[in-house]
C-alpha cells in the first residue's frame, strides 16, 4: 500500500500542467483550511479527492443487506423468464 507522503511526493515531482478554477469565497475557505491542517498544497488535495472519487466509481460498495441478497440470488438462481427463454432460442435460429 502506498502512504499519502509517498503520492505526494510523486504527485510534486511530476508537476507540469496547470489549472485555474474559479470557486466561491466559503470554497476558497474551505480549501485553505484543508491545505493548513494537512500541510498538503492545493493540488495535491484536488488530486487527492479526484482520486477518491474514481476510487469509490469504481469499486463495487454494497450494504450488508444488499450482499446477503446478491450471494442469494447467486446460490439459489430464479428460474429464468419466459421473454429469455424466447430471446435465447431466436438467438439460436439467427447465430446458429
């Protein structure tokens, strides 16, 4: 697992580009007070969050409820509907 100084790190020596937003005033607060209580710069937080972000898009998150139902359905598979069961066997006729 990779620490947050070390993204940093890496994240600083690779800088290049640049970007310019315009945010609200309580936005700009907000972001200064990130920045002091992290020690982190400006950029390093829009990446931070940007890659949480992509993080949380991309990885699957489900309540326990919503596992306990998938690993059900998984186990014990309805029985397939008859608008599928057609679609598969005009499939047959049409792919072979």
């Amino acid at each position: 697992m990779v620490s947050a100084s070390s993204r940093q790190t890496q994240h600083r020596k690779t800088k290049r580009e640049r970007m310019e937003l315009r945010v609200a005033t309580s936005t700009k607060t907000l972001i200064k007070r990130a920045m002091a209580v992290s020690g982190m710069t400006a950029g390093d937080l829009a990446y931070e969050g940007a890659r949480r972000v992509l993080d949380d898009h991309e990885r699957m998150r489900l309540s326990q409820a919503d596992a306990d139902a998938f690993l059900k359905a998984v186990a014990n598979p309805p029985a397939p509907a008859d608008r599928l069961i057609k679609a598969f066997e005009r499939r047959e006729t049409v792919v072979g």
